[in-house]
C-alpha cells in the first residue's frame, strides 16, 4: 500500500507546489513591453520573481516529462479507485507531462539566460571601470599640447583608444544580445505559465472530488479506499 499512498500523495502535491508560484507570477506581472516582434508581458528579475520561479520549475521537474515514465512512475492501477475511464488517466499524465516539459523548458531557456545575465552584467561593470580607467593614459597624451600630434607617442594613444572603445562596444553588443534574448525567453516563460494555469486548474477539476483530500491520514477511510486498489493490472488502461 505504501508505493500507492506515496503515487496518490505526489500526484495531489503537484497542485499546491505549483499553482501557488504560478498564481504569484500571473498576479505579479508589471504590464506589457514591446519587443521587435510583439507584445508582451513584463516581469520584474527581483528576488520574488526567482523565488517563485525556482519553486515552479522544481516542482515540476520532479514528474516525468515522457508519457512512459510516467506510467512506470505511477501506474494507472494505482489510480482506478479514483479514475474510472482510461481517458481520465490520459488526460492527468499528458496534462502533468506537459507542465513538466514546460519547466524543463522555462530552466533551459529563461532561467539559464537570465542568470547569465546577470553575471555578464556584474563582469561588464566591474571590466568597466578598467576600461575607463585605462583612457586615461592615452587621453591625457592626446589632450597635452606639447606632444606633437604626428609622434609616435600620440599616434599609440588613439590606436589605444580605438582599441579600449572597441572593447567597450563590444562589450555593450554583448550586454544588448544577451538582454534581447532573455526578453524574448521571458516572453516565451509567460505563454508557458499561463497555459500551465489552465493544465492544472483542468486537471484540480478532474481530481478533487476523486481523491481524498485528506490523503495521506492513516484513518479507516482511507484504508478502505486503498484497499479497493488491489494488484496491478494495466489491461483495463490499454489503448
């Protein structure tokens, strides 16, 4: 009975783990900003946004994203106490594969980038300040009137600065590129959050009038529904 109590209870789990960062996130978004090719949704990259994330794409990662697994993981026989059609264990596993596809997917494509920001920006600030600071030199030779502009000593100063600006732009393209990808991933996490809002809200319907809310409570109920559950057998599932 353990290995079902512990299906049941996951699967239940899914729900509170899930839908409250998602319900922070969707009520938190700061209004539209358009991007080159449409508009939308703005978050703020503050510490509560992270949090929220980090808790959804966890959560979500803990579930198979493969039709398969899943079913190894949690078998239909564990849940034909609860759902009574094979549709209606279709409708949980593709619906929670979903949704962990979609985490998998936010970690790689707006996670990642984000946090790659971040330390590219702390790396082009802190290059910055060398940056600047080593104009210095070659400005000060170019701005003094008593080097000559054609000597070798003031022509090595602009070749300096040219190089010292170049790597100044190519470390702002950089920041820009790295920006425009991480607004366009944001873009892509806010259709993802919102589809998994209607995913978990149709699969909270399907559910919770099934499975006891109280699962996991070792009284006599609950005994008696697991105990209907008996030994696997898939063929009532079979496509």
């Amino acid at each position: 009975m353990a290995s079902v109590e512990v299906n049941i209870l996951s699967i239940t789990r899914v729900f509170d783990e899930l839908s409250s960062p998602i319900e922070r996130l969707l009520r938190n978004p700061k209004g539209k900003v358009d991007s080159d090719e449409q508009s939308i949704t703005r978050f703020v990259l503050d510490d509560d946004f992270f949090y929220h994330v980090q808790t959804y794409v966890k959560t979500g990662m803990e579930f198979p994203d493969d039709e398969h697994l899943f079913e190894m993981v949690h078998p239909p026989t564990y849940f034909k106490t609860w759902l009574q059609e094979d549709v209606e264990y279709r409708r949980m596993w593709q619906g929670i594969t979903t949704v962990s596809q979609h985490c998998r997917s936010s970690l790689n494509e707006a996670i990642y980038p984000i946090v790659g920001l971040s330390y590219h920006i702390a790396e082009y600030a802190s290059s910055a300040v060398n940056i600047f600071e080593a104009l210095l030199d070659p400005l000060r030779i170019i701005s003094d009137h008593t080097i000559p502009f054609s000597s070798f000593e003031a022509e090595d100063a602009r070749e300096n600065i040219k190089g010292i600006l170049q790597l100044l732009q190519d470390n702002s393209r950089e920041t820009s590129r790295r920006s425009t990808l991480v607004l366009k991933a944001i873009g892509i996490f806010a259709t993802t959050i919102l589809e998994d809002e209607v995913i978990l809200r149709a699969l909270d319907e399907l559910l919770s009038n099934r499975v006891p809310k109280d699962a996991g409570v070792d009284d006599w109920e609950k005994q008696k529904a697991l105990q209907t559950i008996g030994k696997p057998d898939d063929s009532r599932y079979d496509p």
